[in-house]
C-alpha cells in the first residue's frame, strides 16, 4: 500500500523529501490493472487462478489424450472458450470505465490553496 506523505521544507526534511519523491513522482491517479500489451496475459493468470476454470482446462487437455477421449475435442473446449470470452470481455469493459473516470478525474480543474 502507498500512502500520501507531506514534508515540511526545511534542511531536515530535504533526504525524507527525496525519497518519497521517487515514489511518487507523478500526480495523477491510475486504477487501471490492464494496459494494451499486458491484457491478455495477465487476464488469462487471473481467469486460471479460479478452480472452475482450472477444472475445465484440465478436462481439455485430458480429452486430447486417445486413451481417455470421452467427448469430441472441440465440444470439451467451447464451455472454457465461452467462460474466458465473457470475462475478458467484463474485464475490459470495467477497466475501460476506470481508465475513462481516471483520465476525467486527472484533467479536472482544482484549487490550490495559497498562503
């Protein structure tokens, strides 16, 4: 968790300042989790750390094997299809809005209290 800090100027506080400047260099608010080239790998990490889907991954791959073929191979396949489609397509959605509230929120105007 990053937390706001505020640092006096003064001579002491000038290292406390530097420091905390590296971390928060910028001044705009990010609540995004995706970016156009990390989407699909780090959708797809998320969507196999759920135990359902994992469940159908391991119904494909076990369909692939002759031996144990119990349905045809592409019908195995199309309820994990269906499943990751549809919550690639919510993620997407939802982190478009953030991005679309964020690019709002860090474009608006604000007051800035002066002495």
């Amino acid at each position: 968790n990053k937390w706001r800090i505020v640092c006096p100027d003064n001579e002491r506080q000038w290292k406390d300042w530097k420091q905390a400047s590296t971390f928060y260099s910028g001044n705009r608010i990010q609540t995004t989790k995706y970016t156009w080239l990390t989407f699909l790998p780090r959708n797809l990490f998320e969507q196999f750390h759920r135990l359902g889907n994992l469940y159908f991954l391991f119904l494909v791959v076990l369909n692939w094997f002759p031996q144990v073929k119990a349905f045809h191979r592409e019908i195995t396949m199309l309820p994990l299809i269906v499943v990751l489609l549809a919550c690639m397509i919510k993620d997407a959605v939802e982190d478009y809005k953030k991005y679309c509230f964020d690019k709002m929120i860090n474009f608006s105007k604000t007051r800035v209290y002066d002495k």
